[in-house]
C-alpha cells in the first residue's frame, strides 16, 4: 500500500510541474498568444531602388541600376509569416528576431541586350527604420554566354499612409 501511494504521489508531482506557471503567475500559453506579430514591422507597401553588380560574360563586370520596383509585404497568419510581391512576382517568407527571411523570387531583366530571368537570393532583411530597409541580395542568371552572377544593393522605402 505504502508504494501504491508513492507512486500516485510521483504522478501528481509531475502532473503540476508540466502546468507550470511563468514568473509572472500567468500561464505560458495565454502569454505566447499576446505576443505581438514580429512580421507587423514589416508590413506595406514599398519602392525598391536597386544597383546591380554583375559578372556578365565576355562583357566583365557591370554596374546597373534597375528599374525601381513596388513591393507589398502581407501578413499571412499571426506568427511572423508573410508573402512579398516584387516585380510581378510573389513569394513567401516569415520574420523572427534576426529580421525577415524571404524565400528567393526570379526578375525579368534585359542585360546588354540579352533577356535574362535572374534568381534574386535575399539574406536576412533587418527591421526597417523610419520606412527604410537596405540589403545586399545575390543575383544569378544564366544567358545563352553562360553564368551571369552579382549582387545587388537594395533599398526599400515604405510609402505613408
């Protein structure tokens, strides 16, 4: 009997430890959900100014503004996730405490007369300041020359409202 009632005792003893309560008195789970969405500080619209360094074939190194592009960031759910649109494309992504992380879109671009779709690789993107984000992004494309590689310094400016 005696370890009929340790054992029931053990029980009830890890029971409240997995319910445990942080150091406020609150339940972990009700303050988990007033958290606020970290993406939030991401949200809008924008217009992206962007200066291409690429490693063209035969031609060599280039420098080249693109054409500005709007960009819209959306909220997709309450947990930091979001879908960018940029150039007419769309993707996804989400944001955490290191900044927003965007899976990689393809741009449509005519370099030295050769039409290309460039794979633009984001890293992650800090929280923007006063409407302002800057970033350096990876380009890579492939022309009928062959491998076309840069990188591109990128700026966001958050339109007001």
């Amino acid at each position: 009997m005696k370890k009929i009632l340790l054992c029931l005792l053990a029980v009830a003893v890890c029971s409240f430890t997995s319910c445990k309560k942080d150091n406020n008195g609150t339940d972990n789970t009700t303050q988990q959900e007033q958290t606020p969405n970290p993406a939030k500080d991401f949200e809008g619209n924008y217009t992206v100014t962007t200066l291409a360094h690429l490693q063209v074939p035969v031609i060599g190194e280039m420098d080249m503004p693109l054409s500005d592009m709007e960009a819209v960031i959306t909220l997709k759910g309450d947990r930091g996730e979001v879908e960018v649109t940029m150039s007419g494309q769309t993707t996804t992504g989400y944001v955490n405490d290191a900044g927003m992380h965007i899976d990689p879109i393809i741009v449509n671009q005519t370099v030295a007369s050769m039409q290309l779709a460039i794979t633009v690789t984001f890293p992650v993107i800090q929280k923007p300041v006063d409407g302002v984000a800057s970033w350096v992004a990876t380009l890579t494309a492939t022309s009928a020359m062959g491998a076309v590689t840069g990188t591109a310094d990128m700026t966001a400016v958050k339109h007001s409202k």
